[in-house]
C-alpha cells in the first residue's frame, strides 16, 4: 500500500470531516514527540479532532544536524543568530533545495489525499508544504508550529510572498517578532502548550523506589544491577550527544569526594553502542554502581526519570524537559547545550528555575558529590524542583488547551 493509500484509509477510519495532519521530520527525537504532545491535546480539547500523523524517513538532516553540532558549533551559532535577516533565510534555502526537493517528494500524497490543514513542526517541512501548495493550487492551510523556545524568524518561512496561514510557538517574543513584520492577527497566532505521553504521567503516581525496582526488571543487560535505596543519578540528553557527557562524568568514577557506597548513576545510552560501551568499561574498570542502559521504550524511559534522584542533561529540549518536569526527575544539571535553538530553551529553563547551568565540569562534578553525601539536601532541592515543576506542569496544560481550541477554529472554518 503506498503512503497516500496509507493516509487516506486512516482519515476514513477516523472519521473526519476536514483532515488534519501533522508532520514530523527526522531530526532527533524532539520533533516526533511534539507531533504526539500536539496529537495528545486534541484528544484531551479538542476530541472531535482526530489528525493523521506523518513521519518523515529522510535522514539527511539529522545526518547534517551531528556533523554541524559538533564540529561547526561556533560557526552554526554565528549563522543562527543572523537568521532574522530576510537575505540570509532565503540563501538558506537556496542552499538546500535538493533536500526541500526530497521533502516534497515525501510529502505530496498529502495534497493527493485532500489534506486540509496540515501542521508542520520543522520550517524545512513548512518551507517545503507552501512550495507544495502554491504549486499545487491547493486550499489547504498551512500551519507552523515550533517546538523550541526559539525566537528565530527561520521558522516562519515565506514562499514568493506566500506565508503559512498560522503559528503555534512556544515562544511569546517570537509570536511578536512574526505578528510585527507580517502583520498577522491574533486569530493567527498561539502559544504553544505541551503534554507528554501517559507513560510519563503514568510514572509519576509510582515513588521512586518502585520506580527503580519496576526498572531493574526490564529486559536490559545490566539493569538488574539498579539498586532501589541508593541516591540515583541520571544522565540523558539524546543518543548522540549523552556521550559528551563521558569526559565530565568520568573522574566521578575514581572520586573519593562521591559517595558510590549510597550511590548510583544510571545512563539512558539509547542505540549509542559507543557510549554503552564507555560507561559500562568504566564501571567496571573501577568497580562502582554505573550502569548504561540501552534504548528504552516510553514506559521504560519514564521508569528512568521517575527513579532520578538527579538529573544530568546533554542538551536541553522541550520534550525531554517536560517529560522531566512530568515525573518530578530533578533537580536538573545542564552541562551542555547544543548550537542554535537550545540556548533559548535554557534560557526559559534558568528563568522558570527549573534548571541549572553547570558547563564547568570540575563545578559539575562537586555539585554531584556534595548531593551524594547530602541527603537532606537532596530532599530539600528535590522539593524545591518538584514545586516548580509542577507550576510549569499546570502553565504547559492551559497552554495545550488553548492552542487546541485554536486548531479546531482552524479545522472548523475549512
């Protein structure tokens, strides 16, 4: 069955009247989680709402998106923050039209299948949906949805003086920034909310230790080894880049100064065979309670978080901190961040207090081993933590249930 069969028989099992679609792109796990938060606060708001969900299988930019990241990170950032320049955005994609090319390709059985309002949440794909419509003469609205607290105008792209027909942003300033030079009403424009998958909320109503008992039975090679009474740090952060945090995490593992007699570290390591393979040697290597885990699936994920007693992040993005924020995972210590968006998203994060900025390794690693030693401190930070996370909780639920609201207006007046 090809893919516009695919989308046409699910639209008609769903029963809708004027198809809603949402799109992710492959481009670390982030994307295809929002496309399931924005899924999940229809069905909560706006039930009679049904979309059809459609996952991009190319690769590419996820592929660019490692290289860039790592080796190009001063030169990415400089670029980034020039992106509001009209001339430089539409160099980009000049610059990358085989891969909008690609997208296209992909994405045109949604045209076939009388799409009618199809939300977008990568601007590539966006860029690609309104090359798509103005082509294809077609009437169906485009909808921008950012996901990032980013404030980049990159993210509203404009197509030969055609625009998307709205913006969902988790951003306030960017909702501003677009509503000035575009003129766009507020009928237009929402903030974004955000709702995790039940297994996070799921967790929650388990106490840690069950959580960490729950865990050590999963089929993981050394996840027998979890411990439910021990102060349980956790490192995450994504695949890739959970290994960038070896070479801070690294002299913990022969440090007199961390308690390892009380504590754990547990490593979400995902399909990174590498990073498995580095914590597990140093464990080992020093005979201490580190234990990586390989991928896990949401419930499993959401066992994890739940049995953090800390937090350590590779990187910081909304559908990794608000699965965090869902089952009370913290306090939370960001050692890294990635180029471009993320600094927006730590931003938030620092202002809200939800998190903590720690990118000097040495500074990292003494805040780790005075929590290992201090479990009155641990409580008392945790409930600190557990307070703000669940303000953010609440904020990101009424968020979600506006920017439902404002995809039924749009649904209803096709």
């Amino acid at each position: 069955m090809n893919r516009t069969a695919k989308i046409k028989r699910k639209s008609k099992e769903n029963g809708m009247s004027s198809q809603v679609v949402i799109v992710s792109v492959a481009a670390g796990g982030g994307h295809k989680t929002a496309m399931y938060s924005l899924g999940q606060s229809l069905a909560r708001f706006a039930p009679s709402l049904v979309p059809t969900y459609f996952e991009s299988h190319i690769e590419d930019l996820e592929k660019a998106h490692r290289v860039v990241y790592s080796k190009f990170t001063r030169a990415y950032d400089f670029f980034y923050d020039m992106t509001d320049s009209d001339w430089l955005r539409r160099l980009y994609f000049m610059t990358t039209s085989a891969l909008v090319a690609k997208m296209k390709a992909e994405m045109r059985p949604l045209f076939d299948s009388h799409a009618r309002l199809i939300i977008s949440t990568h601007f590539m794909q966006t860029y690609a949906l309104l090359q798509l419509k103005r082509e294809l003469n077609s009437s169906a609205k485009i909808v921008a949805y950012i996901p990032d607290f980013d404030e980049s105008m990159v993210h509203f792209p404009e197509v030969k003086g055609n625009i998307p027909d709205a913006v969902i942003a988790q951003s306030p300033r960017l909702l501003q920034k677009l509503a000035q030079k575009y003129k766009l009403p507020k009928t237009a424009t929402v903030q974004a909310g955000y709702i995790p998958r039940a297994e996070f909320s799921d967790a929650r109503k388990q106490s840690p230790k069950i959580a960490r008992e729950n865990l050590s039975r999963i089929d993981a090679p050394l996840a027998k080894h979890i411990q439910t009474e021990l102060f349980t740090l956790v490192a995450t952060g994504g695949t890739f880049w959970v290994e960038s945090l070896y070479d801070a995490l690294e002299p913990l593992a022969r440090s007199s100064a961390f308690d390892w007699t009380r504590s754990q570290l547990i490593i979400a390591c995902g399909n990174n065979k590498t990073a498995y393979q580095k914590y597990k040697s140093l464990g080992e290597r020093h005979g201490v309670g580190i234990i990586p885990l390989p991928f896990l699936n949401y419930a499993q994920m959401a066992l994890l978080f739940r049995s953090a007693s800390a937090v350590v992040l590779s990187g910081v993005a909304p559908a990794t901190l608000y699965e965090l924020l869902e089952t009370d995972a913290g306090p939370i210590s960001i050692y890294r961040i990635n180029p471009g968006p993320e600094k927006f998203n730590l931003a938030y994060v620092c202002q809200k207090q939800l998190a903590e900025f720690t990118p000097d390794a040495a500074l990292l690693r003494a805040r780790l081993a005075q929590l290992s030693r201090a479990p009155d401190e641990v409580v008392q930070q945790k409930q600190a933590f557990c307070k703000a996370a669940l303000n953010e909780r609440k904020e990101a639920l009424a968020r979600a249930e506006q920017m439902a609201s404002f995809i039924e207006r749009l649904a209803t007046s096709l």
